[in-house]
C-alpha cells in the first residue's frame, strides 16, 4: 500500500500483525503488516482475502483501534 497515514503509532518500523479491512462492510482479515518505507507498507493475509483491487483503501486495525492505512496499489 501507498501512501501510508499511521494514527496510533508513529511510524511502522518493524513487523506487525492487524487486522486489516479492505471494505467498509468488511469483518476484516488477520495479517502480517511489512514496512518496505516511511510511506509503504505490505500485508500477507493469514488466509486469502478476495478482490484486493488497486486504488481501495486498505485500513489496520488493532481490535478497534485504528492503526494507520493507505491505498493499495
């Protein structure tokens, strides 16, 4: 994901799981979450997540916490 906006951490600078939710109605998918820059990120799914499309934003959570998010790309 692209342009990242981290809320209730200062900047992702290791690996962390979330909950990551690609949909306003979505439950949401437990995932691992990469810092690849200051701006970017990646997420590999615990279980495969259906019709991730370029352009959607891409939210993480920590229960109901919101971590940060960006647009995927």
């Amino acid at each position: 994901a692209s342009n990242a906006n981290f809320i209730s951490i200062p900047k992702l600078t290791n690996p962390i799981k979330a909950l990551v939710k690609i949909r306003y109605k979505d439950n949401g998918t437990l995932g691992t979450v990469y810092p690849i820059s200051d701006d970017r990120f990646e997420v590999i799914f615990d279980e495969p997540c259906m019709a991730v499309t370029p352009g959607q934003a891409v939210v993480l959570y920590d229960d109901d916490l919101v971590i940060g998010g960006g647009w995927i790309d």
